[in-house]
C-alpha cells in the first residue's frame, strides 16, 4: 500500500451474489435406510426435508469455482479483476493446496492473492469482514468472498445425531472499493469462544510418526453436543446481532431482512421470538438445502435474490454461527444489480409454474 492510498476513503459494497449446490439429493425418507429415524422427527425438529450431496470425485473445490463463476456473473465482472480470495471452508479435499488457490486458477485471477478460513459455519461472515479490511485500506479493489463445505464426507451416516443435518454447497460473493464512496458495510462483530470447542468437533486421522508414542483414537467423523450448541446459539445470536444493530445506529425495525447460518429451523424461530422479529424476515431455504456450513448464507441470500425477495437498497443483516465456537454478524446495504437477469427470470418462472400446479 502506498502513502497517497492511506489517505483516501474507501466506499465497500457486495455487488454479486452466487451459489451451487451438487445435484444428489438425499430424503429424511432415505435416510431411514441407514438410521432409526423418520421424516416427522427431522422436519419437526429441524426443519429440513432434505439436502443434497456430492458424488463421485465431486470436490469441495468444484462447487466452490462454480459458485464463485455464478457470483462473478452477478455482478458482470471477470474474474481477472478480482484480486482477493478468501474461502470459509472446514472440509478441504486437500489441506494444501488451498481452496483459495484452486479458485484462483479455475477463474483466472491472475493477479490475485488468497487464503482459506476454517471457521465452520462462520466461515461466510468471517471471509466477509475479513475481505471489508483489506478493500477499506485500499490494499485491493475487488474480493471474492466464498464460503464452501462437504460435510457429507465428514458426517458418520450411521449417526442420527448429525447425519440428518448436514449437506454439502458452496455460496460466493464479490464485494468491491470505491473510493469516497458511501460505505455499505454498517458495522460487523466478531467473536470465539474455545472453552466450548468440544461441543463441535471433527478430528482427522492423520498418526503420529511411527517413532514416538501413537495418538490416542478421535473419531473421525463430526460429533456434535446438538442441545449445547443449540442453546450457545440461540444465547449469542441475538447479542450479536444487537451489539452490531447499536455499533450501526440503526433500529431493528429499520432492517429488511436477516439471513443466519440455516442450522435449525428452531434456531430461527427462537430469534424471532427473542428479537421480536416478523418471521418473514427471516431468509430460510435450510428445508431444501439443510445445513450447509460455511456456504448456508450465500446460498440462503443467493436464492432469496433469484426469487426477488431481497432487493436493491434493502438492509441485511448476516449472521453465522457454529463450530470454534464461533460467531459473527455484519450489516449491509443491498446494492447488487445483478447481472444474471436471464438466470432470474427462468427461476422466477419455474417457481411460479409449481405455485400454479
Ligand atoms: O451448524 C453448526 C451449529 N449447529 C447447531 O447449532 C445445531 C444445534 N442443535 C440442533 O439443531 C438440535 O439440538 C438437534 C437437531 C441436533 C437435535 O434436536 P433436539 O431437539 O435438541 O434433540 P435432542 O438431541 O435433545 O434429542 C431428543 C431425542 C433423543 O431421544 P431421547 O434421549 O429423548 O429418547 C434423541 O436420541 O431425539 C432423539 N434423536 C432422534 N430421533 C430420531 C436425536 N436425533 C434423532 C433423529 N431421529 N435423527
């Protein structure tokens, strides 16, 4: 960074919105194949009737560059102009290289630097206020933003108590610098807690060298204290959420809409109760999608902007939550005029030949 850039202001804004999901689709139905469960159980208790999952050789990276294609598209850039990439992921295919690097090189970011953040389901928030550092100083102009899992790799599927949540997608978003610009980014809020670290774990089964003692075993697959996180999250979220409210000088009354991390429906509702929020403000596609981590977010906002719920000027207030622990919310103003309007209009379409059907 130079000298004459210290000075200037910079303006922040999230101009494109993207996601994919993989095209397998497990059923809570199908699920009763594997476990002692049933369809009632998970809907009642969660909200989600089912999720979808990769196959084959399908990477955590594919879904990541084709999310990040999808947000690129939205907001009518190339991916040469991008010159940051930060991935939230906690379920890399490979520990290195990164996910950042692969993203890079698949959307031809010549020029861009990255790294990845293992910080679960706040992954998304954490990326993106991370990104709002780097374009405030005017260090860089465009960022790339993803957050992106495969849990479905991760999860024991012979554990009701987690099988039934997870689901694998990648969520992308591009967020730019504008000098003396309005800022968009209103105020953000950052925490971790590693006290309670054990109520969410995934431990991989790399040994030690052959020389010294052997590890003890961990399991390694997800295993989840699911009532402790429930009641860290429902405790946090509307602190959170209220502290950055206070730090933005707005009133909850002035925000349009809330997209959290899709972990429970009950999770939702209990912050609607608690922050007296209409439901209808609350962004929820988890029913279709269950909890996909990291990507929940985007991929919640993504949909939501394809149906043209969320529109331009709109305030939004994000917040992810889960494994660390850790959580962390942000409020923006809505000021992507998305490209993707043949896109918009097929979808917008296809939802309205099921309501008639
Ligand atoms: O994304 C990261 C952040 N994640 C979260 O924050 C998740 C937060 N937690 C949750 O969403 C919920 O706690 C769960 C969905 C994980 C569990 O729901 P719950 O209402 O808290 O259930 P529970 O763990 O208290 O279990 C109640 C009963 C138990 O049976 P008993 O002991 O009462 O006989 C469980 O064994 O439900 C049983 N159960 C199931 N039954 C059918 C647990 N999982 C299942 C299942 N199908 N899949």
């Amino acid at each position: 960074m130079t000298h004459s850039q210290q000075n200037k202001t910079y303006g922040i804004s999230m101009i494109g919105i993207g996601a994919c999901v993989p095209e397998s689709v497990v059923t809570n139905d199908d699920l009763t194949k594997l476990v002692d469960t049933s369809d009632e159980w998970v809907r009642t208790r969660t909200g989600i009737r089912q999720r979808q999952v990769v196959s084959g050789d399908e990477t955590v990276a594919d879904l990541a560059i084709a999310a990040a294609k999808d947000a690129l598209a939205s907001a009518g850039i190339s991916g040469e102009e991008i010159e940051l990439i930060i991935v939230g992921t906690s379920t890399p295919d490979t520990i290195y290289p990164a996910v950042s690097c692969q993203v890079q090189h698949a959307i031809g970011a010549k020029n861009a630097a990255g790294f990845d953040m293992a910080l679960a389901c706040s992954g998304f928030v954490y990326g993106t206020v991370t990104a709002q550092q780097f374009l405030k100083n005017g260090m860089y102009k465009k960022a790339l933003v993803i957050g992106a899992d495969i849990h479905s790799r991760f999860v024991d599927w012979y554990d009701r108590n987690t099988c039934v949540l997870f689901a694998d997608g990648a969520g992308a978003a591009v967020l730019v610098a504008e000098e003396g610009a309005e800022d968009n980014f209103l105020a953000s809020d950052l925490h971790i807690d590693g006290s309670k670290g054990g109520e969410l774990t995934l431990y991989n089964e790399t040994e030690n060298c052959p020389l010294v003692a052997p590890r003890s075993s961990a399991s390694p697959h997800v295993s989840m204290n699911g009532r402790e996180m429930f009641k860290f999250a429902v405790g946090v979220v509307p602190k959170s959420i209220k502290a950055t409210l206070e730090r933005a000088g707005i009133e909850l009354e002035d925000v349009d809409h809330l997209v959290l991390h899709q972990a429970n429906i009950r999770i939702m509702q209990a912050m609607s109760e608690k922050l007296n929020i209409p439901p209808e403000k609350m962004i929820t596609n988890l029913e279709h999608i269950g909890n996909t981590s990291a990507a929940s977010i985007p991929i919640a906002l993504n949909e939501a902007v394809l149906k043209g719920e969320v529109k331009p000027g709109e305030l939004l207030v994000f917040c992810g939550f889960g494994a660390g622990v850790a959580w962390g919310t942000t409020i923006l103003r809505w000021t992507c005029v998305d490209h993707r309007t043949e896109k918009m209009a097929t979808f917008q379409k296809s939802l309205a030949n099921a309501h008639n059907s």
